[in-house]
C-alpha cells in the first residue's frame, strides 16, 4: 500500500477547491486571506500559494484592488472548455482503444461500479463527479500521449465546477450512467468510431445543457 504524503498547500488548495466546487464559496466571493487562514489553522503562506494554484486551474481570479475571487461561472467559458475538450478527449480514445488491456477494462467497469454506488448513497454523491473524471481518464492513458493527457487533465480541472452544475442541477447523472456504459462497451468491443462520436456527444451534450442551466 502507498501511502501519499500531501503538503500543507496541497491539503489548502483540496479544502478551498472543494468549498468552491460545491458552492460554499460563492461565485465572485471575495477570498479573503486572513479569514481563510484562521477556518483552515495554517498560516497566510500555503493560503497563497493555494491560491496561486487554483488560479492556474480557472477556479480563482485575483483582481486590482479587490484581491482574489472565486471565478465566475461563464457561458462563454463552457462553450470554450467543452468544445476543445471533445476534440482532445476524442482524439485520445481513438488512440487508446487499440492499446487497452483487459486490467483497464477491468478497471474502468471498476470505476463505474463506484460511480453506481455513489449516486445511490445520498452521503457519497459528491464524489460522482471525481469518479467521473477518474472515469475518462481511465480510458484515455492507453494513448500514452502524456502531453496531450495532462492537458486533458486541466481542461477537466477547470470544467469540474461546470460538471458539478450539470451533475446537480442539469440532471446530468442519469444521462450520464448509461452512456458510460455504452461507452464502456464500445471500447471493449473496439469499436472505435462509435466510442468516439458517442464521447463527442457526451461531451457537447453536456456543455449545452449547463448553458442551458446558466441562462435560466
């Protein structure tokens, strides 16, 4: 077993990510340092650099005179992110089905077993959205294009708070559960050109409903 050791930024950026990611912290909330600094017991240095991080990641911006701010959500923003996500995601798998081994086939039912369970657990359906993501990923590593898989990484990164808006409040899990699993069928099978333009869909899809959502 692995144990993995976390800095005291890393656990500062995972606490602020999460309040941000779930809506503790609203969005366009003032980010105040010092306030931070005492809720979490740390002092102001792995605050900022915490911040800095989640800067990088488009969950934080800081501005003139006003310091840092949780991002606003944006139309523009989802249509952006989503749209360069269905290319990469899709190119990706169609380089990764030819090369997936049964253990990661194995290990993506595996993931989709977990995601079942969450959405059934009251309790634990905040995770579905991190077991989504682990979800894709699975099947993309096989590519070994790791440029392209950390980008790709980011991009969900930065959609994470839109996934979680089109998780919540879109109705996104049911659509979700069974498309995985299409998904999932395809790539067994290697059918490549039905995994991909179903991936692209899933994606696209999804992006038009959190429009959808945030027009309302």
């Amino acid at each position: 077993m692995v144990i993995e050791y976390k800095t005291r930024t890393q656990i500062v950026v995972e606490a602020i990510r999460e309040k941000i990611l779930t809506g503790a912290i609203k969005a366009g909330e003032p980010l105040r340092q010092a306030v931070l600094a005492k809720e979490l017991n740390v002092s102001r240095i792995p605050i900022r650099e915490a911040l800095l991080q989640l800067e990088a990641e488009g969950l934080v911006e800081f501005e003139a005179h006003k310091g840092a701010t949780a991002t606003k959500l944006s139309v523009e923003q989802v249509r952006e992110l989503f749209d360069i996500r269905a290319l990469l995601e899709c190119n990706l798998l169609r380089q990764a089905i030819p090369k997936l081994s049964a253990v990661d086939l194995e290990k993506s039912e595996q993931i989709l077993t977990e995601m079942a369970a969450a959405f059934n657990n009251e309790a634990s359906r905040s995770s579905w959205s991190e077991l989504n993501t682990r979800f894709h990923l699975s099947l993309y590593y096989a590519a070994n294009r790791p440029l392209t898989y950390e980008i790709v990484q980011n991009l969900i990164n930065n959609s994470d708070r839109y996934i979680r808006v089109h998780l919540l409040l879109a109705g996104g899990i049911d659509r979700a559960d069974p498309e995985h699993t299409t998904l999932l069928t395809y790539c067994k099978n290697q059918q490549i050109d039905e995994a991909c333009k179903l991936l692209y869909q899933h994606i696209t899809a999804a992006a038009d409903e959190i429009i959808a959502v945030l027009h309302k």
